[in-house]
C-alpha cells in the first residue's frame, strides 16, 4: 500500500507527539529544569502513560473494512465537526479577550465602596504566611481582613496573629468557631465573618491565593452599577515540581479558554477563590447563609444573582495561586472534583466535558473528516493537535503577561501529560461520585446540592422520623382548639402514615416514613408530592433546600389565615 508524503509527515509528527509524551511520563521536568519522582506521582501516571501507550494504533490508516451506515455516520459526523468548530471559535474568542481584558494598569481614579476581605482559613502550608502578607499591604482606601478559622486550635491562628503583630495599622480581626447554616464548610467557616462585616463591598478569598496590591482597586473599578459579582481569572503563580506546573498549564489554558470565553459570551462563569460580592445583592438572595446547602457555592452566587437581574464583571488581574507542594495526585483529585460538580450543576455537561480536551476530540473530528471526505486520520488529527498546541500556548503567555518560565519543551511535555490525563480524570468523576473536601465527605445530587456521606444509620432514621412524626400528630390534634377548623377536619397516624384531612375544598395532607430510602414523604394538595432528607437534624426538600417545618407552616398559615401557627418546634 502506498504512502503519501503528507500520510508519512503526519505519521511522523504524531509518532514524535506521542514518544515526547512517553519521555514526558516517565521524566517530566520541573520549572526549575529538575526530575520529579515520587511514588505518589508515579502511581498516578502509570496509568497516563499506559493511556498514551493506546495512541500508537492511530499510526496506521483505520481499516478500509470498518462500515458505518450513512444515516447514522453522516449525521453524526456533521454535528460534530459543527460542534468542534465552536470550540475552535471559543479559542479565538478566549485568545484575543485575554489581550483586551487581561493584565491592564489599574486606575486609582475611581472613588470606590469600602471592602471587607473574608479569608476563610483551615491549617497551614509553607507559603500561607507569605500570601496572607500580600493582603496586609494592598494598596486601598478603605478595607478591612476579617480572618475566619473552624476551631481555636488552628495553627493558622499563629500566623495570623504574627501578621497583626507586624501591621498593626490593618484593620484585621479573628472569627473562630463558624456557624452551622448547611453542609458547606466553607460557607459555615465564614458566617461569623460576613455578618460582622461593614462595607458595601465583600471579597470573598482563599487562603492559597497571593495578590498584587492593586487587587481591590482592580475588582472595585470592575463593580460598576448593576453588577452584583467580579470575579478574576484563576491563574498560578510559578513554583518547583511536576503537580504545580499541571496546575498552571491546566488554569493557563484549558480553563482559561473557557472562563474567558464564558464571560466575553456572557455565561455565568464565576470562581469563589476570589470574588467580590456586593452585600446588598447578596443579600437579596438570602444571604450567604443561603448557599450552605451546596458545595459550588461560587457558580450560584452568579446563577442567583442574574435571576435578580444583576451582571457579573471580571477583574484585569488574574487570580494568583500559591499553594505549596502541589503533588500531581493533589492536582488530579482536585480537577476530578470540580468535574464532579458540573456534572451535577450541568447533567448535559456528561457529553460535553470529555470532548472538549484535545485528544478526544481530534480522535473524533479525524474519523469524522475520514469518514465524510476520505481525509487521512492522521493527517487531521495531527493539524487539529498542532492548532490547539498553539493556542494553548499563546493564550497562557497572554495570561503570564512575560516569558514563560518553561522552556518550550518542558511545556510541551507538561502540555501533553496534562491532555492524555484528562479522559482518565473524566472516567473517575463519573465511577467515583462522592467528593472528599476539606473535613468531609459529600454526595451530590442534581443541582449540586450536597448531603453527608457519613450516612445516618437505619435505627438513627427509625427513631428521628417516628419522633417526627408523633410530634407532627400530636401538634396537629391541637388544632381544632386553636384554628377555626371544617366539621371535616381530622387526624390519624398509624404504621408509620400520617393522615390530615384539611376539608374536602382543601384535601387531605399524607406525611409517611419511607425507610428504604431513609427519608420522609410528602403529599400536599397545594405542592404535591416532596421528598425529604434528614440533613443536620432537619428534614430538607434536597431540589429546593426547604425543609418541611417551613413549607408546612407556609400552608397552614395561609389555610387558616393564622400567623401563630409554627412547626418550628413540632417536628
């Protein structure tokens, strides 16, 4: 069988791809020019290079036997390279939203609100004193560090207290203890914070992250009228070893496409590392107490605003992170865990997240472009990984606003382990549900709301919901002597089914344990039917996040016409 020139060049090119990617595995080199090997991350990529290791069969034209009918292959060979010249699109647009966004002089021109800086806080790592120092000195009117830690014996109390000791003219203060509002430990830890606040304007920041002392006046400016959330591109500062290096490359290009593109499109497309929120427009929304049932609370903050009517604005500067010693598993577990979440904000995003990473979607447009035109695979999939290289690199160089500090084949090492490890990342979110963060562990739900995965026991749910429901039954027999009642009205409760017959205009309420699940269910002739979860001690709706004392007192308030009806304390 003879060869085009154009087949041998491309076959050439990606036999070269694929032996810098195995090189890459094996030896990849740090920032610093150094070899990184530790177990732990080798573990992780013998599985990567066990990936990379299957590309070799794309080194041979794909058999001339393999047949697909055309009502199947056509369309769907159309719609993805529909789909794929989106993403094309998307590069572009992210590309060239860099340069007309990113890394612009701050202007101090603008007299802005005062901001109060809420830095939720759990241990301590090499570089937390350094990037909490970056807050002491930035450069603005009127701020003010409110420092917000689980427990007392936090040894990032330590630091923080040294910190104060060093600047005493920083209005900072200590919040220890948190306040229980939902399962999100992130939002419990800050509470007391965010409730002492006094300025209009709140910065919501991760402990991780290091910031230029114009960073207030940068998402100040950006919080013009209207705008209720400024975010900022996540970006990373540079640092020794193989997991930093991912993680820079991985918020450099991959996420920064997306984030930058989202926004230019007007997506909501928000990160809580570092937002500035207005409070009156939280506020509008519950409060921050309101997001405690999810553990993306970020993405809602901008979902609930827009609902509102408000708009989101990003911020000039990037988002710099500065964790230290950032493993390569560290890296990894934190990718799948954030897939894991939009997956269960985003149910579609199941089809979309695997395909919008470069090698399986240049395998998919190259079979695609055979199928319809004849075109070699490896002709196509060779061009498509050239153009996305590039892209990649020009926009993280937009972003780095300078040199790299990478030679350009550490980051072609670094880009291609980046690449074969996001499908294997993939395939975990999905096999592997449950999300370990911060001191717990969490199942999610459609909506990204969470529950506990340290699961109540049978007998637990058997004695709480009988509890429930005998209190439920012995309150709503109170009600002929408080209410104005129907001659209709009656009550019963027997094997676990609790019966409220309101009147014949009304209907009938029936409240029931349903063990095998370990919840309890409602009918309701106003909602209909409801299914409850017992989350810290309360029966919660999981879809909306209600719990059943509060819609039942709703109901039955607006049945009766009474306001001193309240099951608060009867369930």
């Amino acid at each position: 069988m003879s060869i085009s020139r154009a087949e041998l060049a491309a076959r050439g090119l990606l036999n070269s791809i694929v032996a810098s990617a195995t090189v890459a595995l094996c030896t990849a080199a740090s920032p610093s020019g150094d070899c990184v090997s530790t177990s732990a991350e080798e573990s992780l990529w013998d599985g990567v290079l066990a990936l990379t290791a299957r590309l070799h069969p794309l080194m041979v034209p794909l058999p001339s036997t393999v047949r697909i009918p055309k009502f199947i292959g056509v369309p769907l060979s159309i719609g993805f390279l529909i789909f794929l010249t989106g993403v094309y699109l998307i590069h572009f647009i992210a590309f060239f939203y860099s340069k007309y966004k990113v890394n612009k002089v701050v202007s101090y021109k603008k007299r802005t609100a005062g901001v109060s800086v809420v830095k939720p806080l759990v241990g301590v790592d090499d570089n937390l004193e350094s990037n909490l120092e970056t807050y002491f000195n930035v450069r603005y009117h009127e701020f003010e560090l409110l420092f917000c830690v689980h427990d007392n014996d936090d040894p990032a109390l330590s630091v923080v207290h040294r910190l104060m000791r060093k600047y005493p003219a920083v209005n900072a203060r200590i919040f220890c203890g948190g306040e229980d509002v939902g399962l999100n430990p992130k939002i419990n830890n800050m509470m007391p914070a965010y409730r002492a606040a006094k300025y209009p304007f709140i910065l919501i920041s991760d402990c991780s992250i290091r910031v230029q002392p114009e960073v207030l006046q940068d998402m100040a400016n950006a919080m013009t009228e209207g705008v209720g959330l400024v975010t900022q591109t996540p970006f990373s500062v540079d640092r020794p070893g193989l997991g930093s290096a991912l993680e820079k490359v991985y918020f450099g290009t991959s996420h920064a496409r997306m984030y930058l593109a989202g926004n230019c499109m007007g997506f909501v497309c928000s990160t809580g590392m570092s937002c500035l929120l207005r409070k009156i427009a939280l506020e509008e929304c519950g409060g921050l107490q309101a997001f405690g049932r999810y553990l993306a609370e970020d993405y809602f903050f901008g979902v609930e605003l827009v609902k509102r009517g408000w708009k989101t604005s990003i911020g000039t500067l990037p988002t710099m992170q500065n964790s230290a010693g950032v493993t390569a598993d560290q890296f990894t577990a934190r990718i799948c865990r954030w897939m894991k979440l939009r997956i269960a904000m985003l149910p579609f995003t199941i089809l979309l997240e695997p395909i919008q990473d470069c090698i399986l979607s240049g395998i998919l447009a190259a079979s695609s472009m055979s199928y319809l035109v004849g075109m070699h695979s490896l002709i196509y999939f060779s061009l498509h990984t050239l153009f996305w290289f590039a892209m990649d690199y020009a926009l993280i160089s937009s972003l780095q606003n300078g040199p790299l500090k990478y030679t350009f084949s550490q980051f072609l090492h670094i880009w291609l382990i980046r690449e074969a490890s996001a499908f294997p990342t993939y395939l975990r979110a999905l096999l592997q549900p449950e999300i370990t963060w911060r001191r717990g562990t969490y199942r999610l739900r459609w909506g990204a709301l969470c529950t506990s995965n340290s699961l109540i026991s049978q007998g637990e749910y058997e004695a709480r919901s009988n509890e429930s429901l005998e209190k439920l039954y012995s309150y709503f027999d109170t009600f002929p002597e408080i209410c104005n009642v129907s001659k209709e009205y009656d009550v019963s409760y027997a094997m676990g089914v609790l019966n409220v017959v309101v009147s014949s205009q009304v209907g009938t309420y029936v409240i029931n344990k349903q063990s095998p699940n370990k919840q309890i269910w409602l009918s309701s002739p106003f909602s209909g039917p409801k299914r409850y979860d017992l989350i810290d001690q309360k029966w919660t709706y999981l879809r909306e996040g209600e719990c059943l004392d509060v819609l039942l007192t709703r109901e039955f308030r607006k049945i009766y016409g009474s306001d001193t009806i309240n099951f608060t304390a009867h369930i």
